[in-house]
C-alpha cells in the first residue's frame, strides 16, 4: 500500500525550490528598491508569506541570500541577452538600440526609480563583501558578451564604424549606461537615458557614415 | 568686573562651527566608505570625539546632517573645479583631463575602493529622499559647469571637434565618468577609468583631427 505522508523526494524538491523562488522574486523587488543593507529578512519572508523560521532552510545566512539574489537579477539579463541574440529579423545594430530602449521603458513606467539592480548591488557592496563583488562583475562580463556579439555583427555587416575593439566599446557603452541610470535617479527624468542613447547610437558607433574601419 | 563664564557669542559660534565641521569631515569619511543609512550617528560621533548628545544642537536629525555633508563634498568639488579654471598655463582640454586623472591617482591610491561621494549617494538616497535628489542634482550641474566651459574653451580653440552642444557633451562625459567609477568598484581595477579616458579624450572629443565644427 502507498504512504502517502512518504511524498516522492523530487515533490520535497520541487516545493523547496518554488519557495525559495517566491522569497528570491519578493526579495528582488524589495532589495530593488530599498538597497540590500536597508532591507530585513523579516520584511522579505512577510512579503513572500514564509514562516520567520524557514529562511535558514533555503539560505546559510543573508550574504547567501544576496548572492543568489544576484544569480536571480542575473538570470533575467541572461534571458534578456538571448532574446537578442536569437532575434534575427532585425538589424543587429537596431537590436543593441532595443535592448537600450526596452530598460528605458520600464524606468519611464516606474517614475525614473529603481534604477538598475546589477549598478546599485555595485555600489552598496563592491567594497563590503569580497563574494559579491566577483559576482557582479561576472555579471557584467554576462551582459557584455551579447553587447559585443551584436556590435561585432554590426561592425561586419558596415552599419557601424568605431575605432575601438568591440569588447572596449561594449564595456564603454555598458559602463556608460550604469552612469546614465545613476543620473537618471538625481534628475528623476529619462534625460540622461537619451543623452546616451543618442551620442552611442547617433554619434560614436557612426551609424550614418558607417564605412569599413581604416 | 569680567565674567569670564559668559564668553563673547562669537566664540561660541566658531567653537559650535568648527565641532560642526569635524562631525562632518568625519561624517564624509565613514559615510563615503560605509554608504549614509549604514552609518550610525554614534558612530560619528566617536570617532569626531563629540559627546553624543551634542548631535542635535548641530542637526536637526539624520537627514538634515546628510544635506550639510552633501554640502560638505560639494564644496570639494568646487574648489577643485575653480583650480582648473583658474590655470591658464595649460591648454583646456588639458586642464579638463587633468581633472579626471587626479581622481584617477586617488582611487588607485585607495584600492579601487569609495567611489565618488555623490554617484554613491544618488544611487542610495534617490528615491528616498527628495531633499537629497534635489541637492545631488544641484551638484551635478554645479560639477557640469566648468567641464562645459573647459569644454567650450577647447572647442574655440580648436583642441577638439564634436558634434553635439558644450552642455550635452559634459553631461555625458560626466555621467559615464560615473558609469566608469561604478564599474571600478566591480573589477575592483582601474581598467574602467583608464577606457573611459581613452574613449572620451583620444576618439569622441576628436582632438587629434580637430576642425571647426561642420
């Protein structure tokens, strides 16, 4: 006869994992808008309606948590950075530029706040914990590989010429649109989105006069 | 006879201004390393050697001592920004170059670490508090104003060729200079700094083939 109390492991697993999901998506969005060391444990397992005592079972301690917090912004670049890359109905120079626009969007809808989880994560704990600042900068290194992918697939099809590799330029339009998002935070307008956007996509990758690299 | 009790007011006023100025110039230290929430008033208090509850004759509370350090970093920045337009021995683009390398040597003196007091602050206190955004964004024209002018300079000189207004430039050099510290503080090197001065003063800024504008 079957227990039914001896539910099969992978049923245990797969409950852990959707509830260590709801605290991670919780905690994303708290973490997102009110910083890491300003958020508490308790206000997370609140909003994910998790007893107090359970965060333990999923998490070693709150550096863990904020760990796998950043594998979970990650995820969502990496998903993003797909999309892209699979896209190949439009010009890759266009994809880079919608890529840009899609986060502009969402700042627009969300008041010019927030701003972006990888950039602040960067700022409030480069300094304080060694394992979260190898963390972030593999992220960056994740979002710059489809940045310069689509840059390489625009540079060899002629819509864009710079003078620079394509990893520099990746990194300097990644590390430039971190800066613009921080501005964006102190005008509260998306000013500073479109500044960028028009000097990388107008001015400094040449999209007009693009001609083969001298 | 003299009541050497009741000292003269303005005694009283330089004592309080200059017990002011060390909590701050405390304050911008530990805040700078620590970030503002993280930092406890206590904590500042000792290390300015101020008894604990003296805080509030100087403060009116947390916040109001958070907008005199703001104050506090913004005076920095303009003194520095007078130096450099002061100097008339050196070409502008130099001088503006020169800006951007000293903070260079100070974060590689201090192991990457900080970052700029007011990119810090922006992405902490943004959405937070309004008082501060506002102050933050006052501090962001007040540092665009010189690196306009220097850009200005240049530009009639003929040291550098753009296509976009004296202003437009500054804001995207200064916000993509804070782009670059950010990152800093992921690679925890000073790669970001040393690309960003490579892309802005040898390929956007033209100075090599410099022309009048067409």
């Amino acid at each position: 006869m079957l227990d039914y109390n001896r539910r099969p492991v992978y049923y245990n697993t797969m409950l852990r994992a959707s509830k260590k999901l709801t605290i991670l998506d919780k905690g994303a969005q708290i973490v997102h808008k009110k910083g890491f060391n300003h958020t508490g444990i308790k206000e997370i397992l609140d909003a994910a309606g998790v007893p107090k005592g359970s965060f333990y079972h999923y998490f070693r301690d709150k550096e863990d948590f904020g760990l796998s917090l950043l594998d979970y912004y990650a995820g969502f670049f990496a998903q993003k950075a797909q999309e892209l890359l699979r896209d190949k109905d439009n010009p890759a120079l266009e994809r880079l530029k919608m890529f840009f626009d899609s986060f502009h969007d969402f700042f627009e809808a969300n008041s010019c706040e927030l701003g972006c989880p990888i950039g602040n994560m960067t700022l409030e704990m480069g300094d304080i914990s060694p394992a979260f600042r190898v963390k972030l900068e593999e992220i960056f290194l994740m979002i710059r590989r489809p940045v310069e992918a689509l840059l390489a697939e625009a540079r060899q099809k002629g819509e864009v010429s710079f003078r620079t590799s394509e990893r520099e330029m990746a990194d300097f339009i990644i590390n430039s649109w971190e800066g613009a998002i921080l501005r964006m935070k102190a005008q509260k307008s998306t000013e500073a989105l479109e500044l960028f956007n028009r000097m990388i996509f107008t001015t400094i990758l040449n999209p007009s006069s693009a001609f083969p690299d001298t």
